[in-house]
C-alpha cells in the first residue's frame, strides 16, 4: 500500500516522473549496488588485488534475478544497511568466486557509489527536461517579442514590457541552471572507495588501495575523487541544493502564470484538457493545475534543501546518522524536479497566450503606465522637476476624474505648445515605449539559433 505522493497511484506522476521513479526504485538501486560489487572486482583483479577469474566469475554470475528480497528486507531492517544482506547472497550464487566479493570495501563504501550511479541517470533525465523546458521557453519567446504587455511592479503596473521579455527573463535563469547543472554533474559524481575509516587500510600501504579506486571509477565513469569523502557530503547538498534553485526559478514562473491566469488578468490559459483543472461544483472553473503543482514543488525542494545541510555535519570518519538523511531526501528531490520539469514542459508547450487581452490591460489606468515616457520626452525642454511636476499633476487629475492621461496632457497648454498633440498622443502609445527589452529578448534566445 502507498503512503506518499511519490509512491501514490493517484499522485505519483504530479510530483514525479515514471522514468524518475524507476531509476531510484528499490530494483534500480539494488542493481546499482551489484554493478558496483562486480566493478569492484573487475578493477582489483586488473591491478592484482584478486584474481583474473575471480573477477570474471563474480562479474559473470552475480544477478539480481536470483536474490531473496524478502530475506534480503528482512535482514536489511535487521542489519541496518543492504549491502551485507546482499553480499552474503551474491557471494553464494559466485560459488568460490565469491570470497572475493567485496574486498576492502565497506558498506557506506558501495551505497554511497551506487548512489552515485544513481545520481548519474537521473541528472542525464535532468538536462534532457530542462533542455525541453528551455527550448520551450525560447519559442515562445521568439513569438512574442513584440506581444506588449503590462510590466508589473508590486503588483501594479509599472511601465510596458513585451511577454517575450518576460518569456526571456525565465529562460536566462533556466540557461543558468543548465550551466550550473552541468558543472555540478561534473564535480559531485565521484566514486567512493576508504575502506572502514576512509584510509584503505585494508589494501595496505602500497599503491593498490589508490590503484583500486581510480580503476573502480573507470570502470564505473564516475569521478576518482582525491580522498575519501565518507563524511564530506558537498556533492549531493551541491545537488539536491541545485534542485531547489532550479525548482525555485520554475515556481516563479508558475506564480507569474498562475497571476496571468487569473479572472482579473485573463492574459493566459493553461493548455485546454478536457477536465482538467475542474472544478466539482463550479463548472466554469480551469485552474492552473501544472503551475500550481511547480509551486508546490518548489516549496517542498526548499525543504529538501535545508535537510541536506543538516546532513553536512557528521561526526569524525563515518557518521552516526545524519548520512540516514539523504537516504529519503535525495530520491525525493530528483523526483520533486522531474515533476517539476515535467509539469513546466506540459504546460508551456500548450500556453494560450490571449496577446489582445494583454494589450487592452495595458490601458486599465488610462494610459498612466507611459507616464515615466511622457516625462523622459518633456524633461530636456522643461527640466526634469517641471516635467516631473507636470506629470505628476496629470497622473493625479487622471485617476481623481476617471479620465485618462492622454486627455490630462492634452489640457496642459504649455505640453501641447512644446510637444503638439500628435507627439503627445504617440507618447501614449504603450508599445512606443519599450526601451531595450526587444534587444534583450534577442540577446537570449539568439545563442540557439546559431
């Protein structure tokens, strides 16, 4: 029986992916963990630590397929850990073979690599989402970037923008965590190999214990790191911190969307699905179900995150539990992206962009958003106090009369005088004062285009 919404029948897929799940599925990670044993013992025999056959008979019969796992659960509960428990199995399907099954390691040693290999899938589905998301994004982007709309501060209308600014102002953080992810991948995915306090003791004071370990990680394409990091857990905070970071630039959009989805906004819709986003009692209801579910997750990333910190300070060599930690934190935050990722790609993919609403919300304070163009344009005749004077008075006779700012300045005759009417007019025109933000625009989804 489920009892979260990662293992939900009904919510699984909202805070998840099905390929997510099964990389951190109990098969994936038993499997991860044999992959390492038998690397282990691929990379030992080839700087002599065990023998040849060994190594090739371990390699050869070591199957998941043939493990107890309700002997392999019991025992883990009573252990503490899966490695031993599945050890002592493996070990008996190699036969002879198998007393050279897990040589020099220790248990943290090979949980914490097939993490590792397990980190590695799932950041591989990472980029390839996020690069969707960015392509996505850069689309809509390229489409809208004259769409104006009403650039919002505080909640009130500042002065315009274009919705392809706004798309690229999403996509330039997007652009960032691709980099970030990348650089990331690179430097957490290391290979852990120290033996019971991290010194390879075990292996002796030749050069094998290191020999072991540099082979181990190529076996594995994992990173051979330069010591032990038993108890340096920078690498996946580093990662599960990413998550949160992208999780959080993704909850942005969903907020800027869930506000642009609004009955007061009317700008956006979420793609059209029969039934979704419902309502069981109003049925002229369409909620904004993927952005809501991207807000959620980026909340519950956060929390996440501050787990993983917690997770950072272990005690001396090996820890006394703040490692148990990242057992549930990590598989939930590779999926709590996923879903994210996921929910972002459907979302954007469909957008209804209703750009006739944008432009109509343009005029809601008659005309007031281009007061700062009217000033910029009058303040090299006037001086910039006067002209700001003069708008300002405008501003206020506009929203104290119901009339518009237009109309305001028209009655000005000394603006009329320096300006005429058609200056003013045109300076009234929201999409006449746009600055750089097409420049801009171009300046991100161009890279691509190369």
């Amino acid at each position: 029986m489920s009892t979260t919404v990662f293992d939900s029948l009904l919510f699984r897929d909202m805070f998840g992916t099905p390929a997510m799940r099964e990389v951190f599925s109990d098969t994936a990670y038993i499997q991860r963990i044999i992959d390492t044993e038998t690397a282990l013992a691929r990379a030992q025999s080839k700087v002599g630590v065990i023998p040849a056959a060994a190594a090739g008979d371990i390699t050869l019969k070591a199957r998941f397929e043939g493990l107890d796992l309700d002997r392999l659960r019991a025992e883990t509960e009573i252990v503490g850990y899966p490695v031993l428990p599945i050890v002592k199995q493996v070990a008996d399907q190699c036969g002879e073979a198998g007393r050279y099954l897990h040589w020099g390691a220790t248990t943290q040693d090979i949980m914490d690599t097939a993490v590792m290999l397990q980190c590695k899938q799932g950041i591989a589905l990472l980029q390839t989402q996020l690069d969707q998301v960015r392509h996505t994004l850069r689309a809509l982007a390229a489409e809208h970037v004259d769409t104006v709309t009403a650039g919002r501060t505080h909640l009130q209308h500042a002065l315009p923008v274009t919705f392809g600014y706004r798309c690229a102002v999403w996509l330039s953080a997007l652009d960032r965590h691709a980099e970030r992810l990348e650089q990331a991948r690179r430097r957490a995915l290391m290979v852990q190999f120290g033996g019971a306090a991290g010194t390879l003791a075990s292996l002796g004071e030749g050069p094998e214990g290191l020999a072991t370990r540099a082979a181990l990680a190529e076996e594995l394409g994992l990173r051979d790191p330069a010591i032990t990091w038993h108890v340096a857990r920078d690498g996946l905070v580093e990662l599960v911190g990413l998550f949160a970071s992208v999780g959080g630039s993704l909850g942005k959009i969903a907020w800027d969307v869930m506000m642009m989805c609004s009955s007061e906004f009317g700008e956006l819709a979420e793609p059209f699905v029969p039934g979704r986003g419902a309502s069981s009692t109003m049925p002229q209801k369409r909620n904004p179900i993927s952005s809501e579910l991207m807000f959620a997750a980026a909340k519950l990333l956060r929390d996440r995150s501050s787990t993983m910190l917690d997770a950072t300070m272990q005690d001396f060599e090996r820890a006394t539990g703040p490692w148990h930690l990242e057992w549930a934190t990590v598989p939930e935050a590779f999926l709590l992206i996923a879903g994210s990722l996921h929910q972002a790609e459907f979302m954007l993919s469909g957008l209804e962009v209703k750009a006739d609403r944008m432009r109509q919300n343009t005029h809601l304070t008659g005309g007031l958003i281009v007061a700062e163009a009217v000033m910029m344009d009058v303040a090299p005749v006037l001086g910039r106090n006067q002209a700001h004077e003069i708008v300002y008075d405008a501003c206020r006779a506009a929203i104290e009369t119901g009339t518009t700012l237009e109309a305001e300045l028209l009655a000005h005759s000394d603006l009329v005088h320096h300006l005429g009417p058609d200056r003013i007019k045109e300076l009234c025109d929201p999409a006449r004062y746009l600055g750089s933000a097409k420049a801009m625009t171009l300046n991100v989804i161009r890279p691509a285009t190369h």
